[in-house]
C-alpha cells in the first residue's frame, strides 16, 4: 500500500507515479495567451534579481534578527552548500522513475551545491564560495553529454526538467551578479549553454499527460530561454505555463489535489517558479492570470485552497495532507508577490508560511529552494 502519508522523506516517497499513468487533466485547457513581449531580457533574472540578492545580502548581514537570516543559516546548515563539496559530474547520467541512481543524485545535488555556493558568495563575498560553484558548473559543462534510463523511457524528460532550472539558476548569479563579478570565463559560459542545449533535448522529448510533468517542463522551457536570451523559447515555455495554470480549478483545486500531496505540489512549485521568473522579467503575469472573467488570479487561488489541505482545514472536501508538511519552496514567492507587489491578501498562504514553513529547505530537492532566505518579504 502506498499512500503519500506513509513515507518519511521525499526520496522515499520519490516518484511514486512519476512515470505511471497520469489523472486526466481535471479541467478543459485555456487558449495559450500571446507573446509575452520582447523587451531585453534582465539578468540575473532566473528565481533571483540584483535588487533582490541585494537585499538578501543587506538583510543576512545587518547586526538586527530577521527572517531572511534564518533562511540563510538554514541553507548554510547543508552539506550541499559548503566549499568542501566535492562535485562528481559523469558523462551520462541514467534516471530511475521509482527510486535514484547515483549519477542522477549527483547530477541534482551538483545543481543544488553550484546555486547554494553562488548565494553564499553574493552574501559573504568569499570567493571560495564563487570558485566551488564555477567549478561545479564547469565540471558538468565539459563532463555531460547524455540522460539514459532504466525503467522508464520518458523519465529523462521530466529528470532534465527538474534539474536545468536548479542549473540555471546557479549560473544566473554567477555569470550576471555585480555586472559578472565572479569572473566566469567566455569559455566556460559557452560551454555551459552547450550543457542547457544537451538537456533542453530531453526537456522537449516525450512525456507523460500529467500536470506536474508538464508544468516542470515549462519552467524549465522559461529558465533556459532567460539564460539564452532567447525570446521564443521564453515564449513557448510561457504560453505552457499559462495552460497549466489555466487547469487549477475555479475554487482554486490543484490539478492532482486528489491523486496525492506529491504531485500536487510538484504542479504549484513549478506554476509558482515560473510565475517568478515572469514577473522578475517583466514578459507576461502568470502571477496575475484570471480566467473567465474572475476576481482573483487562478495560482493565489491554487496557493489559498492547497495549503488548507497542508494546515488540515481542507474546503469543498480536499484531502487533508497536514501529515505531509514541510519546509517547501513555493509559499514564500507567493506570499511576497501577491502581498507586497499585488497588494493581495493571501490570509490561508501567510498563515501557513509564517507559523509552519519557515525556514524553507531541501526536503522538495526536485526545485529550487531555501526561499525563505530568498524571497522572504522582499521589498
């Protein structure tokens, strides 16, 4: 018997359906919207600005307590985001729908350790810091050519969409932060692009009819786009998010509410990162998005109805997920939005943050985290 109430850890529970045959999409797919625009891209620009890392680094650094600081000794508590992480790139790496593989720990991981490495650098000035991470980065741009599997033969696409955002992330901040501060290389950045181009293949391969498959693949469309500086492939992975947004129920039920707490919330997290990446680009609100003539956006429905079920007060008979609370990555940009740059009350979103999600970590390794030290009441 598997349930999503038996298992202790992510990994434990780890792609339990993953691969399998999805739930039918719940609700008909809206009309993708048009171009999001074609102004510059700004960098950073992926989960993280320069007025936002600026921030974050005032906020870490100041002799008062604040959120933004527990978040950062969250982060720094982990292995992955130490200068003596040692990076194993390998040169394919082979994923397991229902379980791991050590080159598909590695390959997540990495990406986990190059981002951690890249934040500590902007807050504490280490160049250590920034050296482990262009070493991570770089190890995998020059050591990996190809995804394999052996179990399932889409799995490689949704492991690369998992992974290329966490990447990209990364090599945001390093390659962009204080007008490239780090030093990064021409070279190496080129063969970095090289390393997103060899996982956007898998990214855009087969897949599976679920809504979490297909929300991590359109974040991951938007995260390479950014970094590539390439606006239609920013639009193709927008234009699949506003579907995928489109699919949240009008009373705000997640695609998968009722499959399980999983892969639920792997369809908000993706929905809400993407919504990030829009809004800090300034191309399209996924933030915003309203369908059907409503009063509030279809993602702060989604948020205000799932964390409900989250907190074990579910509405309109949700299932009560309260056992399954973590320490999860997408409540705090959608509380920071909507509350301070939509002026949006998200009551249910804020309690859950501020009383049982604070301080975010990697339990959910499949995206990025540690928001609390990232995106905690952002200005």
């Amino acid at each position: 018997y598997n349930d999503a109430t038996t298992w202790a850890s992510i990994n434990e529970f780890r792609v339990f359906g993953d691969a399998s045959t999805p739930m039918p999409t719940p609700t008909p797919t809206p009309t993708p919207a048009p171009s999001p625009g074609t102004n510059p891209f700004k960098h950073p620009g992926v989960l993280n600005s320069q007025q936002d890392l600026d921030f974050m680094k005032a906020q870490v650094n100041s002799s008062t307590s604040n959120v933004t600081k527990t978040g950062y000794n969250k982060m720094i508590s982990d292995f992955r985001a130490s200068t003596t992480y040692t990076p194993t790139a390998y040169e394919t790496v082979t994923v397991q729908g229902s379980g791991s593989t050590p080159s598909e720990d590695s390959y997540r991981n990495d990406a986990h350790a190059a981002y951690a490495n890249a934040l500590r650098w902007v807050i504490t000035g280490n160049p250590a810091n920034k050296d482990k991470s262009i070493q991570i980065l770089n190890a995998w741009s020059y050591k990996f050519r190809s995804l394999a599997h052996n179990n399932q033969p889409n799995q490689p696409t949704l492991e690369a969409s998992w992974a290329l955002p966490i990447w990209v992330s990364a090599a945001e901040i390093i390659r962009h932060y204080n007008n490239g501060a780090a030093g990064w290389s021409q070279a190496d950045i080129n063969q970095f692009e090289t390393f997103v181009d060899r996982q956007l293949a898998y990214v855009q391969g087969n897949a599976y009819d679920a809504p979490n498959w297909k929300s991590s693949i359109a974040l991951a469309i938007m995260a390479a786009g950014v970094f590539k500086d390439d606006q239609n492939l920013y639009d193709n992975g927008y234009n699949r998010m506003v579907t995928e947004i489109g699919k949240i129920g009008s009373d705000g039920k997640l695609p998968e509410t009722d499959r399980d707490f999983v892969h639920a919330q792997y369809g908000l997290i993706g929905m809400a990162q993407g919504a990030e990446i829009a809004f800090l680009q300034g191309k399209g609100d996924l933030y915003g998005k309203k369908y059907n003539g409503e009063s509030k956006p279809r993602l702060l429905l989604g948020s205000e109805y799932f964390v409900q079920c989250l907190m074990g007060t579910p509405i309109n008979g949700g299932p009560n997920y309260s056992s399954n609370t973590k320490h999860n990555p997408p409540y705090e940009m959608i509380l920071t939005r909507y509350k301070n740059d939509y002026n949006m009350a998200v009551p249910k979103t804020e309690l859950f943050v501020t009383t049982q999600n604070r301080p975010t970590d990697l339990w959910e390794n499949h995206f990025v985290g540690w928001t609390t030290l990232t995106h905690a009441n952002l200005p």
